[in-house]
C-alpha cells in the first residue's frame, strides 16, 4: 500500500457538501489500504472575504496580523474536513502549520519552508489516522504565523509529500489533468497522461494556472511525483515526474500555453552605447515591474530600438517610467501596445527535433499572423502576436503539431 499527500483546493471544500465528498473520497483511499495526508485551502472566497475585513479597518494591514487573519481560513476547513471523516468512522486529526511543525523564514505573507518535523504525522499515520494540514501556512522560529503567499497550499502539499517520502503527491482541482492547451480555446484538447517538471514549469511559468510554478520546482527539487486529479470526477489524471514514459518516443511538443496579459513598450532611437539596456530596464526595475522578453533591434546612425513586455497591468506605470527616460537619454519616442499576447510552443523533444521554430513560424504565417517578438530556450518558443489572433494561433498550432492524436508522452 502506498503514502499518499492529497491537496484539495477552495473550490473542492468551497461548500460542507464539497467537504463531505473530499471526505468519501479520502475515506475510499483510507479503505483501501493507503496512508493518506491531506492539505486543504480555504472554503473558495473565504480568503477574500477576511482580506476584506482587513481592509475595511485599515488600507495597509501590518502583514504579521494579515497572516494571522487569513490562516484561520484553512484552520475552519481541516476542522470540518476531519470532523466529516470521523463521521464516517475514518479516524482523522488535523493539524495548523504550526502544530505539524512547518518552520518558515520570517518573511510574512510569503514566506518559505525551511524545515518540516514529520514525527507527530507518522505517529498518526502509523495508528491507522488521516492527517489533515492546513496548507499555506507554517510559523517561524519565534513561533509566529506566516503564509506561504501564492499557490501556497500546493507548495505545503508538495513540501510535506517530500518530508514524508510520499509515493505521490496528489493535486486535487477543477480540472481533471494537464491539456495539451486550453480546452475552451481549442475542442480538440488532449489531457496529458504524463508530462516533465520541465515542460510544467515552462507552462505554468507561460501562463497555464493549473499549477504554480513554485510547487512544481519545488517537486522537481525533491522528486516528488505530482499527479493533477479532478476533485469532481473519476480519471487518472496526468502524472508529472522527471523524465516521460521511457517506453515511447517523447513527443516535439507536449502543450501551448498562452498568456492574454501582456503588454509592449519601444524606446526608439536610443543612443547605440554600452550600458543602454541598463539605463532602460533600471528604472523599470526599482519601480518593481517584471519584465518579460526583450528585443534589441541593431539601429543606424549610432542609433537602436529597444522593446520589452511587462504584465498588462504595469503597462501604464512603465510608459509613464520610459517618457522620463526617454528625455535623460535623448532619444526619439516612446511608443507601446496593450493588445497583445504571447504564445508559446513546450516540449523537452525539441532537443533532439530540428525545424521546430520553422514549423511554428509556417504554421502562423499561413494564417496571416505576423510575428512581433521571438523568445526561446531549449524546451520552449515564444511569439508576441496582435491579441485578436490568439485564438486562431493558438488552434493553428495544435493542429500543426497533432497535438489533438493519442500520442501522450
């Protein structure tokens, strides 16, 4: 019988209903043999709602006490959740962040796990008990309570899978597995049976939401198997280990993912020098704007554009940044749009496939879709594309890599 960490999200404990069908479901698991830890997010909204309580008594909560308010969502669940499950005659106990103990840095409200003691769980474990963790959450080494920011929860499942040595770490969520794209963009999506911490990370980090990328590298440090799984219906799911299924050949390209929310900017006829970049991007940088991909364009007259993406929402606050540096440096103009969006191509098989890029670039072209910007590493290709073509790239390229065929890593 195998040790199984299983995350449930707000959505899948987002009602006591819900609640009592993760704990059937748990309980099926438990029947059969399994030792089962289980982390839980908050009821979905839950965390909103206290966020807003917080800021109806002040506009910049002291993110200590944040901490301690919006933990208690997850506190609410792994009581309910643990209170079901002894319904049902399945022994249970739950446990805080800081009861199990997750020992974090002392950053609040993103903070990072540094140690987990195991002891109390295995003793649970061992006495035929299902642990149930709140996710998210830990405490530091003066005892205080921090959150683990964004994707929290599965950053807790995936850290406790590994403290544990857990057979599988499974992602319980709306979906039942990985697409090769998005299901409502393309109806021919395929799930995934399998795919690389590689090809995850690239896509979570290009825009796919399933998973955070901080919990895949996370898994992939460790090696800790993940297994994405819908909360509301049977399947296998898509499992995401190291290395694809040795037994067949890795497909070109595993999945596309896409990401609506990009903006671009050009600084044109910039002085042509050493340095200029860093002039450029500071700036944009000390006004903690994230910049994406940047293009250099070789100028004459001692003269260059330089262009880069920022998230859509930084787009205004970056071009007001670039006007002022646009008048320090001399150069022509700034000009920008924010209507645009980046489409990308994965795959680990592109190492040992060559005409990927032109097949990519082809496959536009035949629709009409001019290219605006390229970007690529040795897994993926990026394109910044007019935004009303993201939907017909985005099909025209699933169909040129047959990614709709039963040809699953």
């Amino acid at each position: 019988m195998a040790l199984y960490v299983q995350k449930f999200g707000g959505t899948s404990v987002g009602t006591v209903e819900r609640i009592e069908a993760v704990a059937d479901k748990v309980k099926s698991f438990r029947d059969a043999g399994h030792d089962i830890v289980v982390v839980v997010s908050a009821m979905s909204g839950e965390t909103n709602r206290l966020l807003g309580l917080a800021n109806a008594i002040m506009d910049e909560p002291t993110p200590r006490e944040m901490d301690v308010l919006v933990s208690t969502g997850e506190q609410v669940t792994i009581a309910l959740l643990s209170m079901a499950l002894n319904k049902r005659g399945c022994a249970a106990k739950s446990y805080t962040g800081g009861q199990v103990k997750i020992t974090t840095d002392e950053t609040h409200t993103k903070a990072r796990i540094r140690s987990i003691d195991e002891k109390n769980m295995r003793a649970d474990l061992d006495e035929g008990r299902v642990v149930v963790v709140a996710g998210f959450q830990g405490v530091d080494e003066y005892g205080n309570i921090t959150t683990l920011g964004r994707g929290g929860s599965d950053t807790t499942g995936v850290a406790l899978a590994a403290a544990l040595k857990a057979d599988e770490c499974q992602i319980y969520t709306d979906v039942d597995g990985v697409y090769t794209t998005d299901p409502r963009v393309v109806d021919s999506a395929r799930r995934m049976e399998r795919i690389t911490f590689e090809e995850m990370i690239e896509m979570a980090s290009l825009g796919s939401k399933i998973l955070q990328i901080r919990s895949v590298e996370f898994a992939g440090k460790y090696n800790v198997p993940l297994r994405v799984l819908s909360s509301f219906k049977d399947g296998p799911g898509t499992l995401i280990t190291i290395e694809g299924d040795e037994k067949m050949e890795q497909p070109v390209i595993s999945g596309i993912a896409f990401n609506r929310d990009e903006a671009k900017l050009t600084v044109q006829g910039v002085p042509d020098i050493p340095g200029i970049a860093s002039k450029i991007l500071r700036p944009i940088s000390d006004a903690n704007i994230e910049v994406d991909m940047i293009v250099q364009n070789m100028g004459a007259d001692n003269h260059t554009d330089f262009t880069f993406t920022v998230h859509r929402n930084d787009y205004k606050k970056a071009k007001v940044i670039l006007d002022d540096v646009c008048e320090v440096l001399g150069a022509r103009e700034v000009s920008g749009d924010d209507k645009i969006a980046k489409v990308s191509i994965v795959g680990v098989g592109m190492r040992s496939h060559a005409g990927v890029a032109t097949q990519m670039f082809d496959s536009l072209s035949d629709e009409g879709i001019n290219i605006q910007m390229i970007s690529t590493s040795e897994i993926k290709i990026s394109v910044v594309i007019a935004e009303k073509y993201l939907e017909l790239a985005v099909r025209s390229l699933h169909s040129s890599f047959d990614l709709s065929e039963a040809t699953e890593a």
